[in-house]
C-alpha cells in the first residue's frame, strides 16, 4: 500500500482497525496484536479486521492516536517489520533554537521543502530547540498539512529522523541519539582545522589540500610567506568568505588585502615589526588559519573556483547535484556571491567556460566530490547535504579549499539563475531524512 489516511473512533482501547485486504497486503492478515509506532513511541495494540474500513485507510482508536501524538491529516506510508506497524515517515526540521523566531510568515518560506510531498508523504514538523522536551521526549512544532498546505501546531514524539540547521550542544546530540540513534543530521559540525587535519592526513587527497596551520604568532604568517610569497588568512569557523585577507611579501613590504563593505581593501605595512603588530591586532591567535596560496584559474582577471553541492538521496547515497562556478569582482581574493561574486552553472549560458572544457572539468570536479564525500562516511559522521569548495588550478590541478556543512545555502543555484535546481536541493534534504526514517 503506498499511502493511507488516518481516522479515529472511541474506544476504550488501543485498536487499530482496517480492512481484510489491506492487512493482506501488508502481511499482518492473522495479526491479533501488534506494535504500533510513530516517532520514537511505540504502543501495543489490538488489531481489528473490518470489510467496512476503507482500503486506503486505518482507523485508530483515539486512545491509542493520543498515546502515540500522531496528527490525521498527513498522507502516511505503512511499514510492517515483525509485529510493528509504523506510520511514517515522521521527520523532524530543527530551524532555530528559539520558537519566537518560527513565525508563521518564516513557516511559509519553509513551504519550499515540501514541494515534492507527494513523492515523500508522512508527519513533517519544523520545531525549535526551547521547545524540545528532553525527559518526555515530546517536542512542541508545526506539522504540515498537505491538504490545506498550511502547518498546525501541537505536540509530537521525538521524529523518526530529523536534519538540523542549528549547533547543538553535547548534551542536546547525546539526548537526541540516545532518543532516535543517529538518525538526525548534519550530526556533527567541524570547522575548517578539522577538515585540514583530516584530509592532510589521508593519502587519496595528496597534493589536493593547501597546506594549512594556525595562526598564534606573527611568525606563523611570515614563515608561509617565505615558502609561497604570498598567503591566505581565514577564520577557523567563518562563512561566505567574510574575513579572508592575503598577505603577501613585496618589494615594498607586507601587503594585504581584503573585501570590506564591498570595497577591495589594500593595506601596506613597510617593516616586518610593523606588519607584525597588524596581524597581531587585527587577527588575535588561534582564531584564524593561515594557508598556502593557489594558483587558481581566472577569466578578465577575475578568480574563479567551483562549488559542488552534494546530498544524498533516497537510497542513503551520494549524489553530486551540481557543480557551480563563482567569479569574484575584478581584483577580488574572493569569489564568494556574499562578496561580490557572481555564480553561473558549469557550461550553462551564462558560464564563461563552455563545451568540451566544461564538460570535462565538470565530470573531474564531480568525482572529485564524491571522494570528499565519501571519506566524510569513513570518518563516521552523518552528513547529508555538504557545499564543497573547489578550486582549479592553471594546471588543472584540484584543490579542496573547504566543506560547508553546517546546513549549506542553496541560495547559489537561485545566484545561478536556476530556480528547479534551487527546489530540488531543498526538497532532496527531506529525501534523505526518509531513508533514515527508514521508508
């Protein structure tokens, strides 16, 4: 059966009533008793064989629906596994930490995630985490309605499986795993020292990651410039390349340079002692990384390097959806859309790269990806939506530059002029959070 309607009667008992060809269906023809699940609850229960119920629907006592939280008006999908019976999928949208920011115009911008909900069905419900209870395990949010397309509020069991756009504190990730098993993702955030010492250290991506260290002294800086001549320094954890300046060694002394209120920013410190109290100043220690530079291509003097945007779908396998291209404004460092960049599909119309080049350099960036993506899975996290960085050098050569993972904008493919590609990347994340909810 593909999916089913919800109703409930009185009764004084859990029962779950439905049709003889339907329990044929699923396999549960002599069942007297089962296991009824939604969410994280589970609730024993009386099963009740009825000509009259109709084949596309269950009926559950209201005991039983109160029990268990679950709201009627979804389409859901039914799973039998030995005696359980599951209603699913049930996905749970962590958006914020505070419920006064879910506000009903932001639930209606969400409504974009569920643009193929007849392809995914279940209980989607966006919550916020001060609404999350931990020792009941029950969560105050918004669940979908699919017949009116509006959400209504109420109380629902921790989901099956759940994505998260927010940080969580250790105590909140153990809380949810203990509850659902590692279900929920992005389970794990890691900055880009983390990514640098992980991929360094792994012989696939050889010659395929800038040399990087942190940041505590001065000297940190000029010992990259005596080894490259010039160098990058970003923030451990910043994002949309905000922050980023290059130093390099001149003949006139230190310059760097940096974008600031999309202005190019040029700043020139003669001496050594004097460039050393400026990176002191303005960048601290142990905030930022310091990195090997790269020799990136460029078109009308403008840095070019690509984003591949990977999820995984419905199967629980990586996908590589698109590979986008971002050129900074002329004498940009950055080609970030945050910092004046523009974005273009790879050998789409508007790509300053075009046939055999871009399709070839397009099939090199997507294999690229996959790799990153599968040594994400090697390193036992639960990732499943990922912004990859890459750039290309003028030998060709690919560089991992960074991994978004903490919920990727896929706000670069509306940048791109592609509005289908924009929907799907938002309702692929709901794909994924399916097959961890096991439909």
């Amino acid at each position: 059966m593909k999916t089913c309607k919800i109703k409930t009667s009185e009764s004084k008992k859990n029962t779950v009533e439905l049709h003889p060809d339907t329990a044929a269906a699923l396999g549960i023809a002599t069942f007297k008793k089962a296991v009824v699940k939604f969410g994280i609850l589970r609730h024993f229960a009386d099963v009740v064989l009825n000509g009259e119920v109709a084949e596309t629907e269950l009926i559950l006592s209201t005991k039983l629906a109160s029990n268990l939280h679950i709201p009627d008006f979804p389409d859901y999908e039914v799973k039998v596994s030995g005696n359980e019976i599951e209603f699913g999928p049930f996905i749970g949208m962590l958006m914020s930490s505070e419920d006064k920011r879910l506000t009903w115009s932001l639930l209606e911008r969400m409504k974009v995630y569920l643009s193929d909900y007849e392809n995914l069905h279940g209980a989607v419900v966006f919550f916020a985490l001060d609404k999350a209870d931990d020792v009941g395990r029950l969560i105050e949010g918004y669940c979908y309605r699919p017949d009116t397309k509006t959400f209504e509020k109420g109380i629902f069991p921790f989901p099956a499986s759940m994505y998260r756009s927010i940080g969580l504190s250790d105590r909140w990730k153990n809380c949810f795993l203990t509850a659902m098993g590692d279900r929920f993702f992005n389970s794990h955030y890691f900055s880009k020292w983390e990514m640098y010492q992980w991929y360094s250290a792994n012989p696939a991506f050889a010659g395929h990651v800038p040399f990087t260290n942190i940041l505590r002294t001065a000297d940190d800086v000029f010992e990259m410039l005596e080894r490259y001549g010039k160098a990058f320094i970003k923030p451990i954890s910043g994002l949309g390349g905000h922050g980023i300046t290059q130093a390099a060694a001149t003949e006139n002394g230190y310059e760097f340079k940096y974008r600031e209120k999309g202005e190019n920013i040029r700043a020139l410190k003669a001496a050594k002692e004097e460039a050393a109290e400026y990176i002191k100043i303005r960048f601290g220690s142990g905030r930022c990384l310091v990195q090997q530079p790269i020799d990136l291509i460029k078109v009308n003097d403008c840095v070019i390097d690509f984003r591949c945007i990977a999820q995984k779908n419905r199967f629980g396998k990586w996908v590589c959806m698109a590979v986008i291209g971002r050129y900074g404004k002329k004498g940009s460092i950055v080609s970030n859309i945050s910092s004046g960049g523009t974005a273009f599909i790879l050998g789409g119309p508007d790509s300053p790269l075009q046939g055999v080049q871009a399709t070839h350099l397009g099939r090199e960036i997507s294999v690229f990806a996959m790799k990153v993506c599968s040594a994400l899975d090697e390193y036992g996290l639960n990732i499943g939506t990922v912004g990859i960085d890459i750039g290309v050098d003028k030998n060709g050569g690919l560089w991992l530059i960074e991994i978004n993972n903490r919920d990727p904008d896929p706000t670069i493919a509306l940048d791109a002029n592609d509005r289908d590609l924009y929907l799907r990347l938002k309702t692929g994340i709901l794909a994924y959070a399916k097959f961890l909810a096991g439909f």
